[in-house]
C-alpha cells in the first residue's frame, strides 16, 4: 500500500509533463453528434503530437484497431489514408498543427469521402520518413524530417509499417470480457492484461511465471512439476477447464509456454455467458502473436541456472506482393534443469498461423500448434502433523525415471466477414488432442518417526480428443440517440476422453531423512479404465447500450444444455455406464458510468455453470445438480494519463451445490456445501514518466466455507493468501550515452495461507524480490534477470495431501535477441 501511496501521489506529475510535453491537447469526450459516425467505421476521437529526439510522435487515439494506411508522396508531403475510419473530435473540426518542430512544417488530419481519414506531414525541405506502429486503440507515427537532401537517401523516405504495436505496460482494449473490442473501462467487470511487454522484460517463459504480477491469481500447482499440470486460483476457486486461448478452451497437462503470445487476460469473476461451463472465479485467455503486413525476423537465445537452455524463432510477413496472405511462425525449444535434484526437462513448441484477406471485408486465420513436453514429475517436500518438515530444499523424493511427457496439437480456423458497416459475422473451428503418460511413484502415507515414506506406483495415459466450433454475430445499430452492440452466438463443443490408470500397488518406500533410490522402473498394468463423451451445446446473447456518451449497460444470457455420457471399468469387472444431462441459465448484467472522460464507475452480476462428475452418485444413486455461481462486483476505472491507469474493485462470490459427506453413510456425499471469496483488489499500470514502466496490483481476500457437513464453517480455502501484492517496474535510459539501458526491479508478498481444507497447517508468508538489466541498442536487445535476488526460503502451494512445492533460490538468466 505504501508503494500504491508513492505512486498516486506522482501522477499529478506524469500528467502535468504530459501536458507540458504536447502540443495540443485534445478532451475524448465525444459530442453525441459523431455517435452516428462511429457506427459507419472506426470513430478516432483524440489526436496528440509530442516531440521526441529529432522528430515527433503523431498518436491517433481510436475506439479499436485502425486498418493500415495507405502512403504516397506528394511534394514534400507524405500522405497517409486511413480506411474505414471517420475523424470525430470533441470541436467537431479538423486538426492542424504549424510548424510542430524544426524541419516540420505542418501536421494535418481530416476526413475524406467514403469514410477516410487523411493524414499529411509536411516537411520543410522534402517528405519526411514516418513509421507506423498501430495498437489496439489507435496508431502512433514516428515522424523524422528529411534534413539532407543533397545525399539522396531513399531511405530518408522510407515508409514502413513496424509490427503490431506496442501497447507498453497499460493495453486500453480487450475482447475477452465481451468478445468485441471494447475499451477496457467501458467494461464492467475486473479484466487485467499482461502484455507482451512485461513478459519480455520478466523473461517470463511459462505461464505461470507470467501470472505471479497478476492480481488475486495464486498458485494451485501451476509452477512446480506435478503430475496435474498446471493449476491456478483465480479470486480463491480453482481453474481448471479456465484456460482459453482466443475464446477456445486450450486445456494441457503441461507447462504452458509464453514464446507465441502477443498478451495474457486475465478476467476475474464468474464468465459462464460467453464461456459456458466453468468455475465462478474466472478464465485465462491467451492472446496470440498475429501475421504482420511486412517482414520481421527474429531469433534468440538463453541459459540459465542448474543448466537451462532455451532458443526461439519468431518469423512474420507477407507471403503475396499485396499482402492479403500473410504468416508468422514461432518455434521455440527449452531444456531445463531445476534446483530440485534429479528433475529436468524439455519441450518444443511449433505455432503458425496464415492470415488471408480474401476480399476488403472477409479474412481468414488458419492456425496450428504442436508441443511435445516431458518433465520428472515432482511431488515437493513433505507435511508432517505440526505442518511442513524441515528439509533441504533440492531433496527429491521420487525417483529419476518419475516422467510426465506428451504430445499435443491443435488445428483451426477463424473466419470473420463484415457486411457492410452495420453486421459483422464470425465462425471458428478447433480441434486439439494430446496423449499424456504419467509414470511415476507417488507419495501415499508417511511414518514420522522413522521418516519412512510410503509410495504407490502410480500411472496414467490415454488419448484426450476436444473440438469446438461456433458462430457469432455482431450488430451494431442506434434506436433513436441509444446506440446498440448486440453479440448473438451459438456454441458447440465435444469432448472424448480415454483414460486408464494404475494405482493400487504399493512402489519401494523412501526415508525423507536419507533417501535411497530404488532406481528399479515398475511394470505398467492399468487397473482402471474410463471412456467419457461430453457434448455441451451453448446459445447466448449480449447487448452492449450506449444510453449516452457516459453511461453504458452491458446485458446477456446464455442457455446451456450438457450431455455426459461415461463409463468406469475395473480391470476383470463388467463395465459400469453413467448418463447425465443438465442445462441451465446463465445471466450477466452491468452498468458504467462515467462522470468525467478519464473515469468509469461500474457496478456488475455475473454467473457461473459447472454440471457435476457424471459418474458420482447420491446415495439413491441419483445425479447431483449442477453447482452455480454468482458475483456481485463494483470498481472504478481511471485512466491517470493516456498511458497510467488505476483500477479498483470490490466483489462477493458465492459457489453452491458444492459436494460435501453425508452425516449419515461418510462413503456418499450430498450438496449442501456453500463456499464465499470476497475482497478488495487495487491495480496500477502503464508509464509514469517516459522510460519509467510500473505494474502493481494488491489483493485482499477473504475465501473461506459457508456452509458444509464436515469441515468446520469459516475454514480457509486451501492455497489461498489473505493479501497479496505484485510490483514490477521498470527504467529505460532515453537519450545520451546511457540510451537504451534499462533496469527492473520486482517485489512479491504472498501472506500465509491454509495447506488443505481442514486448515490442518499453513503454508508461511513470503517476501520475494527479482531483478533485471537489460540493453537495447538498434534491432538487438540483451538482458539478464535474476529472481528471488535475496535467496529467500518459500512454498508456492500445496497439494493438500502429503506435498508442497518448495520455491526456487536465487536464479539467473541471460537472454540474447536479434531483430532483422
């Protein structure tokens, strides 16, 4: 808190050197005049030149992403038009700025016929070079004038379109909490992004890693080598089955790679209307890395410690002369050791993607991933009766044939059509299949007083099959001066699964105190086997209201149907089947409204939808409901500066239905379990000054059991931190010998938290701090990172049974990338 003290108090200051840095400054408030405009093409509603070096910066701010613009040289002026965009100003004028700076004598925008905007930068003695970066809100032009005519440098008139734009460490867009692009506050609901800069400059490889600066997301798992993959906690509930990847369930049971994501969002808060089933605390979207309209290489390497390597490929461009067909490709390949001894690591990710422009107004993706992964599995130091025992950190208590590996791929399409400027049609087909095996001896019971570990020979594989489709429409009209966003789509997914495992044999056991290692591989002889078919078919509806140009309502449902179809089978027993349908209603309401341009106050419901195990009974052999969620959710939005903004939410979660034992035969279970989260969240981020990058968030909860049968009522929920805080700040030199150096310093703060359910013990609180350097000079940037700089002793999480995850000491790693 006092950091997020410290902060605020400088940002009257960041916005005063704003000001005084801008040569004109222009309100966003729209007149309710140009709200016709906006629905015909995208509506651009600031302009702002600012000086930088020897030259400008021209930042075009926009409802959305603006289409690349065309350029031609005329005299000494270079003119770009923007298509299918309409300049609508708070004074309803045109722009122009005389003389901005030396060499450049006039800046002008206005609009043209047929739903362009023209942009001329006019040089003093010939046009000026001009690079355009465009974002997810708009587009900046790095304008250097032309001040040697005599060398006759073509490339002093060089044109060229820098990539997808960065969005520093403060994005202003999403479509994850609407599936439109909506600026992020005008969405009444918790949604933080982690963008590609912060993950560059964490050095953050895995998913994991990339979430410690997320808000009220904790550790389930997801960072240690377990044999459940990874596993989070998103405002206290677990989120398995929360991971998406561009509004498709991306589900593995390995680490998660970061070398083809462009941004990571993270919404909080129950998401069943556009996501359908799933837990109440809410999902992860991964964003990918999208095909650029011109050439961009680039390659880099790494090591670091306990003899980690790691290499990437990141290839885009046009494959035709007018780039309507465009590609990236990224290759990735990491081997990894660990401070655990004995457990390693290695795995290859391949991810292309095309993009095709059929026509102006229908465009295609075709997308593919493989991974092939393979870790030990680790199952982390031991819990005794007084709590966590006392053990070196690196002891290992698995052995060295203890393997999780498997393959998986991932085929699709999205195909987007606007039909004219009113209705724009969307469908999209995935088809993802993995083939995990888990071989291991896991941990089963523990003698205290010999040290004695009993271990089970453990094992599990089986193909998992998982397709998806759906189509979507958007309608944007006005009735009368109240504009509309209606978002109509349909949903159908089908799951196939067919495990077998093995657990009932007991493995050589292993004293925690002097471990001996077996070292003797066991025989695979599956016992159990399922074969599961779910089919879940969704339809739901949205309507984003514009009922003035400051107050919106966001409404929606969706109506769900679930088939599970399972069957169980002893090995030698006859087979046993299970049949369940469930459906329900899932609603979403909010409000925003916005009393001053800079700030959004909102208030929300939301609603979750989980059908139950199909194969779990009641004790008349009836099938459970399905548990529901519901959130009630207020917070404020406030955009300090262009590039600072400030978040805050209060929320209440509730999860019913939840399974708890029947008082009366323990065997069976009855759902009258009841499970709250409440709590308070701040977050801060984007740029302060310019060089100097911050996020922060803070976290207080409050998870805990409301109602239940055998644990005690008010019992925290397992893995998760009464507070949690997150700062990770960054400063970059920008001019002089220093140009290009920069340094990063991170702060995380982990409170104590319950180890399982019967709160039984603690998980200690932890303080952790990391560090960067970096330089970038050019197309070549180096850096090295350095966490838990202090070498601090901590736990990420717990099984809730016999394990913890241990974190790592202090770790170091160097990085080297080459753009061309």
């Amino acid at each position: 808190m006092v950091f997020l003290a410290g902060w605020l108090l400088l940002a009257p200051m960041a916005a005063q050197a704003e000001t005084a840095s801008s040569l004109r400054e222009v309100p966003s408030s729209g007149k309710a005049a140009n709200l016709k405009l906006a629905q015909a093409a995208m509506r651009i509603t600031g302009v702002r030149v600012e000086t930088d070096g020897d030259g400008l910066r021209l930042m075009i701010d926009a409802a959305g992403m603006l289409a690349e613009p065309s350029t031609s040289v005329v005299g000494n002026a270079l003119v770009a038009e923007i298509p299918n965009a309409v300049l609508s100003l708070p004074d309803g004028g045109n722009f122009e700025q005389f003389g901005p700076a030396q060499g450049i004598a006039l800046v002008s925008i206005s609009n043209e016929a047929g739903n362009r905007v023209r942009v001329s930068i006019t040089g003093s003695d010939g046009p000026p070079s001009v690079a355009f970066n465009s974002g997810a809100s708009g587009l900046v032009l790095a304008i250097t004038p032309r001040q040697d005519l005599a060398t006759g440098d073509d490339e002093s008139i060089r044109i060229g379109v820098t990539g997808e734009g960065d969005e520093g460490y403060a994005p202003r867009d999403s479509s994850t909490a609407t599936r439109t692009d909506t600026a992020l506050r005008d969405i009444p609901q918790s949604i933080q992004i982690i963008p590609r800069a912060v993950i560059d400059d964490r050095d953050a490889r895995e998913l994991g890693n990339a979430l410690e600066t997320a808000a009220s997301v904790a550790d389930n798992g997801g960072r240690g080598l377990s044999v459940f993959g990874p596993g989070f906690l998103i405002r206290g509930f677990e989120n398995r089955g929360g991971i998406f990847r561009e509004g498709v369930e991306a589900f593995s049971l390995g680490p998660l790679s970061t070398a083809d994501l462009e941004r990571i969002e993270v919404l909080r808060g129950p998401a069943s209307v556009l996501y359908g089933r799933g837990e109440p605390g809410g999902i992860i979207n991964l964003v990918s890395k999208r095909p650029l309209s011109e050439p961009f290489y680039s390659v880099s390497a790494g090591a670091g410690s306990f003899e980690s390597y790691d290499g990437a490929l990141d290839l885009s461009g046009p494959i035709t002369n007018d780039r309507s067909l465009r590609y990236r490709l990224n290759i990735s390949y990491r081997d990894f050791g660990s401070f655990r001894n004995k457990v390693d690591g290695d795995e290859l990710l391949v991810s292309p993607i095309i993009t095709w422009d059929i026509t102006p107004n229908t465009s295609l993706d075709l997308y593919g991933q493989y991974t092939r992964s393979r870790e030990t599995i680790d199952e982390g130091l031991v819990v005794g009766s007084r709590g966590i025992i006392n053990l070196p950190r690196d002891r290992f208590f698995g052995e060295e044939f203890s393997e999780f590996s498997q393959d998986q791929f991932t085929l699709g399409y999205r195909l987007k059509h606007e039909t004219g400027d009113r209705l724009t049609l969307r469908h999209s087909l995935s088809y993802q299949e993995y083939s995990p095996e888990r071989y291991a001896p896991l941990f089963d019971s523990l003698d205290e007083s010999t040290g004695q570990l009993e271990r089970l020979a453990y094992f599990a594989g089986g193909i998992y099959q998982r397709f998806f489709t759906n189509a979507e429409a958007v309608a944007r009209f006005n009735t009368g001066s109240v504009s509309h966003q209606v978002l109509l789509g349909v949903e159908y997914r089908n799951t196939r699964e067919k495990p077998e495992f093995q657990f009932s044999n007991l493995y050589d056991p292993i004293n925690i105190f002097d471990p001996v290692y077996s070292r003797t591989p066991f025989d695979i002889k599956p016992e159990f086997f399922r074969d599961d078919t779910i089919k879940t078919l969704g339809i739901y509806l949205q309507d984003q209201i514009d009922i003035l140009p400051n107050l919106k309502l966001l409404a929606g449902v969706r109506y769900d149907i679930a088939d599970q179809f399972r069957t169980t089978r002893d090995i030698g027993e006859p087979r046993d089947e299970f049949k369940q349908t469930d459906s329900a209603f899932s609603p979403r309401f909010g409000i925003v409204y916005q009393p001053i341009e800079p700030v959004s106050l909102y208030a929300s419901y939301t609603t979750s939808f989980q059908p139950s195990f199909g194969a779990s009974r009641n004790l008349d052999d009836s099938t459970f409901d399905p548990e529901f969620g519901r959130q009630f959710e207020v917070g404020l939005k406030w955009d300090i500066s262009d590039r600072l903004t400030f978040t805050t939410a209060l929320f209440d979660i509730r999860r019913q239905n939840v399974q708890t034992p029947d008082p009366d035969d323990p065997e069976f279970t009855v759902q009258t379990g009841e499970v709250t989260s409440r709590g308070l969240e701040l977050g801060l981020g984007g740029e302060i000054l310019p060089g100097w990058n911050i996020t922060a968030n803070y976290s207080l909860l409050d998870a805990f059991v409301s109602e239940d049968n055998s644990i005690p009522v008010g019992n925290s929920l397992a893995n998760v931190p009464d507070n949690q805080f997150s700062l990770w700040s960054t400063y970059r030199f920008q001019e002089g010998s220093l140009e290009g150096l920069g340094f990063g310093l991170g702060l995380f703060y982990v409170s104590q938290r319950a180890g399982n359910s019967d709160n039984s013990f603690t998980l200690p609180s932890y303080f952790r701090a990391d560090a960067a350097l970096f330089y970038q000079r050019n197309n070549w940037r180096a850096q090295l990172n350095v966490e838990n700089l202090f070498n601090t002793r901590y736990f990420t999480s717990s099984d809730q049974f016999l394990g913890v995850t241990p974190g790592a000491p202090l770790t170091v790693s160097a990085k080297i990338s080459v753009q061309f």
